[in-house]
C-alpha cells in the first residue's frame, strides 16, 4: 500500500490550471524524484499535497485516509511535513526558534527534544548556531534549518521543495547526503529538484512534469538512461 497516493487531481489559481490529472504513488521508505522544468506544476503538486492549495478535482490519500480537504495542520498533525522553497526561515528567530515552531503540533515535550537532538545531530552547523538569528545565517545554513524544522514535525512523509537551489556545489552534496541520512532513519521522501542528476541519483523511481502533466515515470536508473530525459534534464546534447 502506498503511505501517499495522488489520484488524478486538478488544481487552478484562479481561471489558470496548473495541474491537469496528475497521478503519484510514494511507498513508504521510499525517495521519490519529481523533475521538470520552470512552471511545470512541482511546486503546486507539493503544495496541493500539504493543503496549501486545494484540488477542484481529484482525491489525495495518506494511506487510506484522504487528506485532500483537511486544512494544511490537520496535514502536519497526520504526518506530512514540507521544506518550502526558497526556505521561508523566520528571519527574526533564532535557530532554535525556527526549530520549536516546527513542533507546533505536537504536544510530546521528550519527543520534541529527542528530535531536536537529531536535528542537530544531522547539521551539527544548527547546534553551533543555535541562538543566532536566522536572518543572519548563510544560504546553506538556512537550508539546513528549513530542513530541520520540517523534521521537527516528526513527519512520515517529508516533501522537499529545491533543497539546492543557490547552494554552492560542496554544499549540494553535503545536504543530498543528509537526506540520505533522513531516510534512512525511517522517514519516506517526496523530492522536488531542478538538479535531475542529483535528484536521480539518491531516488528509487522518479517522475517527470511537464505543464501540468506526468509524462513519464520509471525507476531513477531508468530515467537517467532515458533519452529524453538527458537531454531535457541532464544537460546532454
């Protein structure tokens, strides 16, 4: 059984369609790649997903259970948590702050503080920072702290939004390795990402969208033999 299960949704802004039937499936344990270029509709997927925007059609299920019309914490408080693009760190709270206010749902006290002391075990950079503003830190360090504070939900599913936009390449490699970690410690993955290599390279299966629409769809190994797909998304002439 799939832990997140996409059927056939259409999502609008306004009189503009962004999705027309896209379908997924995320087994749990698992990292799934979704690629595509600019304006293809991934971050309106992962948006639609967490109940940040709502489908006109279609249904979005978390197991059995649909998800698709509950508000976005209700989402959280069933077990998905999203690392938005662009990072969106409270730039006037500090490290640890940004942290709690991942925990806002929760109302477990020695589990928020396990997961903190994970969360720092995974960027041991937060721990050095942890009562500095986030508005001050780097661009990298501000990834690491989005990441961490979607973990501070304790999600089942994390969706991960451009984890490496505008890093610089040494510290790409270091936050693909950490999701990596993030997985293997039990937690399945919903990957957005314009760097495909990347992205492929650390998924089971991926997807591809374009305008809308899932054109294709295959194990990561896969989809980085497709011919269309190295030349679209892999930079090969």
């Amino acid at each position: 059984m799939a832990l997140l299960q996409v059927d056939d949704i259409h999502t609008y802004y306004g009189a503009i369609q962004a999705l027309h039937g896209v379908s997924i499936h995320v087994d749990e344990g698992e990292i799934v790649s979704l690629i595509g270029a600019n304006g293809a509709g991934k971050s309106t997927l992962l948006n639609t997903v967490c109940g940040l925007l709502r489908p006109r059609s279609g249904a979005i299920f978390l197991e059995t259970e649909p998800i698709h019309e509950l508000p976005p914490h209700e989402i959280v408080m069933r077990g998905v948590a999203q690392s938005p693009e662009g990072r969106n760190v409270f730039g006037r709270l500090n490290v640890t702050e940004n942290l709690e206010m991942g925990a806002f749902a929760r109302k477990d006290k020695k589990g928020i503080s396990r997961d903190m002391e994970r969360v720092f075990e995974l960027f041991p950079r937060l721990k050095e920072r942890a009562k500095q503003i986030a508005g001050t830190l780097s661009g990298g360090e501000q990834q690491m702290l989005a990441i961490g504070r979607s973990l501070m939900a304790n999600p089942r599913l994390l969706l991960l939004d451009e984890p490496s936009m505008g890093l610089a390449p040494i510290l790409v490699e270091a936050i693909f390795d950490t999701i990596l970690r993030i997985n293997a410690l039990g937690t399945t993955i919903l990957l957005v990402e314009q760097n495909a290599l990347m992205a492929l390279s650390i998924a089971k299966r991926g997807y591809v969208l374009e305008t809308g629409e899932i054109v294709l769809h295959d194990s990561a190994d896969a989809l980085q033999e497709n011919e269309m797909v190295r030349k679209a998304y892999l930079g090969e002439d």
